[in-house]
C-alpha cells in the first residue's frame, strides 16, 4: 500500500531504532496550493499543526478534488488540529494493516465525511475512531457523516466535544468491494467524558445473526444425596459466575441450561430415575439417569419454560427462582437400586455474540460518562431480551453515567409490542432522564403577547409520599439547562429553585420539562414525574394556571415528545375601548358625489393607557382608511370628524357608513363598532315655470324638482346670478319623484334690466338646477311712427 500527503509544509521521517515502524509526522499544510507530494509508506501520520482538508484540497491518492485519502493511521497530537470542510476523508485499511484515527488534540468537521476506502484487497472494516482525553483540544462534529463500521470512541474529555446535526451510519457499499462492508455502523462509546450531542442519528447498530450459546458459570450443589425409596429435591445450590461476565448475571437472558450430574449408582440400579426440573409447576426438563458411569448430561432450553413473549429469566433470577421454589429440581427415585448424587452442576447459557463480543458490541455506551443531547435519534428498540446479541439494541449505563436527553427518538413505530426496555442500567447510580418539550403559545384575541412569565412547577402524583422528588427533578433540569448553556442555541428556559420558567417571544416559550427518570430499580419502565403546574403572569398578575402532564417511556416518538397548550387570554389589560357615539353630521339629502362627514366620539372606558388606538371606517363592508387615534388615557375620550369624500358615493341608493375602533389589548369588544345606513340619491329641478320678470314687478317661480327618496325639511334657497344674492328660499317635504316648489321674487330696483340666472340651492351649498332668465324694464313702449304737422 502506498502512503501520499498533499501540500505539506514540512514532513519529517522518523524511523524508530528496531526499523519495525515508520512515522510520519505532518505540520501546517497550505491546502490552497492543491498539489499532491509523494512520500516513502509509513504506518502511522502524526498531525502536530492545523491541517485542513476541503473542497479545493486534492486527493493524492486519485488525484480528486474536495477528498483526501490517509494510507496510514492518523493521530492528532496534542498540539495538532485536524480540520475538514466540505470534503470527504478516508483511509485505507486491510487485514495486515489495521489502521485508525486517533484524535488526542483538536477536531473540526463542518459538511464532513468520514468512510473507509472501497475496492481493497482483504478490506480490514472494523475500524475505530477514538477521541482521547486529557487535552483540552476541542472537538467539534458539525454537519458531518462518519459512515463506517467499527467504533467511535470517546475517552477522558471534560465537556469539549460537541456533535450537531450529524448522522452516524453504516459505509456505502461500492460494486467493487468485496466482502461487501458490514450492514453496521459506528458504536458510540463514551467513557470518562463529559460531551454535548443535537440533532443526530446513529443509526445502524451492529445486528449479527447469533452464535449459538455460551455458558457464563454455574449454579452448583455439592452437598451429595443418596436417592433409594423417596424422590430427593436439590435445593442446595450456590452461585459460581465466570469472573469475566459476573455482571451478565444480572441483565442477560438465559438461553439455555446445560445440566451435569455426577453420580454414582449400585449394582442393581435399573435406569429408571430422572432428574427432574419444574417451573410454576410445569415440568420444563427430564433427564433419564442411564446408570454407565459417566455424568448424566443435557440441556434444558429456554423455550420449555414457555416464557410469556416479554418474559425472561436472567442468571440471577433463575437462581433466585430455585431459592424461592418457584423452580424446583428433583432427583427421581428407581424403582430398585440407588443414586449417590456427588454433585449437581447448572450451566447458564446465554447468546454467544455476547461472550464473543461483549454487550458493548450492540449497546450505545455510557461509561462513567455525563452526556447532555437534544433532538437525537438513536436504533435502539423495545425487542425481548432474549434477543440481546442480535436484533435488540439499548443504551448500555453503567458506573454512575448520566444521560439527560430531550426529545428522544427510537427504533418504534408506536405500532408494535414493546417487550423490553431500551436502556441497560447496569449499576444503582447511573440514570437516564427524559425531559420532554413543553410549548406554551400565549395570545389576546389572536395576537401573541409578549414579555408575558411562563413558570413550570414539578408537580408529580406521589408528591406527598416523596417529598425530596421534587427536589431531585429541580437539579435533573438544572443540570441540563446549566450545562448545555455553554453550548449557543442548545439550552432552553431558567430555572430558579425548582421552577422551570422564561418570557414569552412572539407568544412562544418553549421549555425542557422532565418527564421519566429510568434507573435500574425503576426497570422495565420509568419513573413518571411530567406533572406540571403551568402559570401565566407578570409581575403583579397571574393570566391563566394549569396543570398538565406530559407523556410517560416508554413512549418516545416525535408526537409524544411535545406538548402544547395554546392559552387565549380574556383579559391582558384594562384597556376597554368603545364608541360613545357615532353620527353623519352633514344634513340630508345625501347627494350623489357629495362629501359625507362623519362624527365619531370613542371612549376609553378601562383604567390604562390605550396606546396607538386606531379606528377604521367602511363603505358598504369596504375599508375607506384607518386613523390613528393615538393614545387615549383611561377614561378619556377622543372626538374627531372624518370627511369621506364624494367619489365614495358615486351611484344613488343605500349606504352603510360603519365605524370600528381596535386597540391590540382591548378586551371588551362589544362596543367596538358603530354604523349608520343613509340614503344617496338625486335632487334636481328637472322644470322651471317662471312669470315674465318686469322690474318693480312679482315674479312667480315654480320649481319641479325630482327626487329619488322623500326627503323631510329639505332647505331650497334660490339665488340670482351667485350665492351672494339670494332671493327666496323655502322648506319643503320632498316626494319621492316630482314635488312642485312654488317661490315668489319682487323685482327691486337693483336688479338690472338684461340677462340673468337663477340658481336653485339644496341646503345652501348644492346646486340642482339654473335657469336663465331676461329681466325687463318696468314699461314697455314702442314707437311705431313719429309724425310733425306744422300748426
């Protein structure tokens, strides 16, 4: 296998004394020259220095832009950093050249991937990424994929790793790989470390075929009987576990019962004794005694216990069975003859794989660790335990880990029987903790209030009977909101005291909210603790109370995950805005074209200030234009007339002129809206009978005026040539169609003789008709014909 690093800086070779082992040790790099160097194989590169990999780097392995190949294990030194971005990083590996990357510094992926070369000879897939502690080298995995089988281990790190928005799967299989690369991906293990992990998967946990049974120890009885004429029960047993899996003892489930017995017999024993095994008095094995000298051996499967689906019986419990007589071994008496038991020997068998590879091998695995997630989705599932070692997976706790998870997701669909618990606690201390999505929407009248204190108190249904569980549920979330605090964007709400709580934003807070606790005494579920008291209020007033409970593990899917309670307040100030009045102070007749004004009186009848009170006014259910009323004090008024122009009332018929006030916390609104129907029509005189107008003489003017509504105590006002000289007006009832309007004019003497125009008014200021006129002198004579005669 070749070995070639790109664009280095400087590359120095060290070659150890035995001349067994190459070391090739990388410094600063400059990517953005994008050459490749070749360099003589070594089997480990050391990266001192920040080396950065993207997507103008060239792979000098193939030569590709944005990948770069490692023939090599990598180890990141203390004082180095590795940094890839947008890029994909990959390493050979084969059965004589089993490499890894080490990480002892600091690490950067951002829109990274990390794989396993494909097309090798003998692919060497098991392969382990290991981040190593004490440095303090930070470690961040940023919307990344590390696709490949194997490991990712995490030992001794305080806090300084943080994965986001990744997924951790198995390789993608290429045509030219053979064998083709397992169907499993990288298992977490965390050991020692502290570490922060949002919105990603690991999927694909290892999910071998079985490999038969294993025995893990024994269950003696050394205690010798002599069975002649009475059947003699063994109850006598003492546990013997292997050292190496004492504490599979407690959580794996027994397969298999691989029984010896030693014995001898007399002369004239006639093979008819058993040994006998029952449960709940159910005989689940028989072994016939066949008298040879050799040990009576057999084995008694699990499936003759005839377990219900999400029953099983680990080592502990099956010799906690036998002490409780709930299993029952009896030595069965010959019908001639006599037994002399020596010793009874129970070998508990369970799955091989978890001999072979240890539970680790199908377990997300928290070891003495602290891990802090949001938003994760991990393959662990709710199969039988008997399963353990093949298709069930879990989060393998032990040594006083923690894991604080909100939003937890897993391999269910909520369809299917859940027959066993997803998390393996394997100690007292070590907990799991559920904390769960709390959303409060808070509106007034459909607008979100803001700046508004939303307080979650724990308020759990054995409170009474547990009086520090509150307490215990106040520093689980504190842990949580504190801790992922130092991560931007990944911690929820305060808390003070046990009170989880923080201020509304567009109406919305969102807050973490415990809901289960899992530990080993709490097994095969949880302790439920997602009772809340849900407060509303500022600092002077609570809005709204509450108490609701979240949901319970086993159920983790994404709709149990968030609960929402949308709070529509009645009240959020005293602001109570209505019209006091509402009224068209232009007079009748309404014309046709004719500007409407309108007179609006708004009351504040609330104790606070109304700030930015608008009003809006309609035209037949159309906007016309909103006003800004300002601010209006509590019990105040604001009074204002709005013109509403002419153009508004085109055609004649009916109107509906409507007034409505709002202010955002108004909460009263029944006294909002205000409105008037009026009448537009046409007034006009459609004939004019008017007298010969003499000067010094009555005139008789008869007006037929045409209206399309009757209108009361209507005002024409008839004028000469302007409005600056009127000459008669009357009231009149105007008919619904023709009204005659008779109106008398004395031609004075300031009325020059000569052409004229009468001008007839509505209202003063409403022209409906003219009529041009000729004014005459008061006499009239002519002169025919003049004749002179002398005298």
């Amino acid at each position: 296998m070749k070995k070639a690093i790109g664009a280095l800086s400087f590359v120095v070779i060290f070659l150890l004394l035995t001349g067994t082992l190459n070391l090739l040790i990388v410094g600063e790099n400059n990517p953005s020259m994008g050459v490749a160097e070749n360099q003589t194989r070594s089997d480990v590169v050391y990266i001192t220095d920040t080396y950065v990999i993207n997507q103008t780097s060239i792979d000098p392995l193939t030569g590709e832009r944005g990948k770069y190949g490692f023939d090599a294990s990598v180890v990141v030194t203390s004082t180095g950093k590795l940094v890839v971005e947008n890029a994909t990083i990959y390493i050979l590996s084969d059965v004589n050249h089993r490499y890894n990357l080490t990480v002892e510094g600091s690490l950067y992926f951002y829109n990274a991937t990390f794989t396993i070369g494909h097309g090798l000879i003998q692919p060497y897939y098991p392969f382990s990424f290991n981040i190593k502690g004490p440095g303090t080298g930070d470690i961040q995995i940023i919307k990344s994929k590390l696709l490949f089988p194997g490991w990712f281990n995490v030992t001794d790190k305080n806090g300084n790793v943080l994965i986001k928005d990744s997924i951790f799967a198995k390789m993608h299989s290429s045509p030219t790989d053979y064998p083709s690369p397992p169907g499993y991906g990288p298992r977490p293990f965390f050991y020692n470390s502290k570490a922060y992990i949002w919105s990603t998967r690991f999927l694909d946990l290892y999910t071998p075929s079985s490999s038969g049974i294993s025995g893990i120890g024994f269950l003696n009885d050394t205690t010798g009987y002599s069975v002649t004429t009475t059947d003699v029960e063994i109850n006598n047993f003492v546990k013997n576990p292997n050292p190496s899996y004492i504490n599979y003892w407690n959580f794996s489930a027994v397969k298999n019962v691989h029984v010896v017995v030693s014995y001898t017999n007399s002369t004239d024993y006639d093979r008819s004794a058993s040994f006998v095994m029952y449960y709940e008095s159910r005989e689940v094995g028989n072994l016939t005694f066949e008298g040879d000298g050799n040990p009576l051996v057999g084995d008694i499967p699990i499936e003759n216990f005839a377990l219900l689906d999400n029953e099983y019986i680990t080592p502990n419990d099956f010799y906690n069975k036998i002490q409780s007589g709930e299993i029952k071994i009896y030595i069965t008496k010959p019908n001639q003859g006599t037994l002399t038991i020596a010793s009874v020997s129970l070998e508990m068998g369970i799955e091989g794989n978890l001999v072979k590879y240890g539970v680790e091998a199908f377990s997300f695995n928290v070891i003495k660790s602290a891990l802090y997630m949001r938003d994760m989705y991990v393959d662990v599932d709710f199969q039988p335990r008997i399963n353990l070692g093949t298709t069930h997976h879990m989060f393998y706790i032990s040594q006083g880990s923690k894991l604080y998870f909100l939003n937890l997701t897993v391999n269910d669909t909520g369809n299917n029987p859940r027959y066993d618990t997803c998390f393996l606690v394997d100690d007292l201390s070590s907990e799991a903790y559920i904390l769960r999505y709390g959303v409060i929407n808070v509106y007034f009248h459909n607008h979100p209030v803001n700046g508004l204190k939303i307080s979650a108190i724990p308020y759990p249904v054995d409170i009474n009977s547990d009086l520090a569980l509150i307490a215990k549920m106040g520093t689980i979330m504190r842990d949580y909101i504190t801790s992922t605090s130092v991560i931007p964007g990944m911690s929820l709400g305060h808390i003070s005291g046990n009170q989880v709580w923080d201020i509304t934003v567009n109406g919305n807070v969102k807050l973490p909210l415990l809901s289960d606790i899992v530990n080993r005494s709490e097994e095969p579920n949880s302790k439920f603790v997602g009772i809340y008291n849900i407060t509303v209020h500022n600092e002077t007033e609570e809005f709204y109370h509450v108490t609701w409970g979240l949901n319970y593990y086993p159920w983790l899917l994404i709709e149990n995950n968030t609960l929402i309670c949308n709070v529509e307040l009645p009240k959020y100030k005293d602001i109570d805005l209505g019209i006091g009045s509402m009224m068209v102070s232009t007079p009748e007749p309404y014309m046709v074209g004719r500007e409407i004004d309108v007179k609006v009186n708004v009351t504040n009848y609330g104790t606070e200030l109304a700030e930015d009170s608008k009003i809006s006014i309609y035209i037949n259910g159309a906007l016309y234009d909103t006003f800004d009323m300002g601010n209006i004090d509590g019990g105040a008024f604001y009074e204002h007339t709005y013109a509403i122009p002419g153009a508004y009332f085109s055609t004649q018929g009916m109107y509906n002129i409507s007034v409505m006030v709002w202010q955002i916390w108004d909460y009263n609104t029944s006294n909002n809206i205000s409105f008037v129907n009026i009448k537009v029509g046409n007034v006009l005189v459609s004939t004019w009978d008017v007298s010969t107008t003499i000067r010094y003489h009555a005139s008789s003017i008869t007006l037929f005026i045409d209206s399309t509504y009757s209108w009361s105590g209507v005002n024409i006002s008839l004028y000469l040539d302007s409005q600056y000289n009127l000459i008669n007006y009357t009231s009149v009832n105007l008919n619904a169609g023709t009204t005659q309007v008779n109106m008398g004019w004395y031609i004075s003497q300031n009325v020059a003789p000569g052409p004229h125009v009468l001008l007839a008014y509505l209202d003063g200021n409403v022209l409906i008709g003219t009529y041009n006129i000729n004014v005459y002198k008061d006499v009239n004579l002519q002169v025919s014909s003049v004749e002179v005669n002398p005298s």
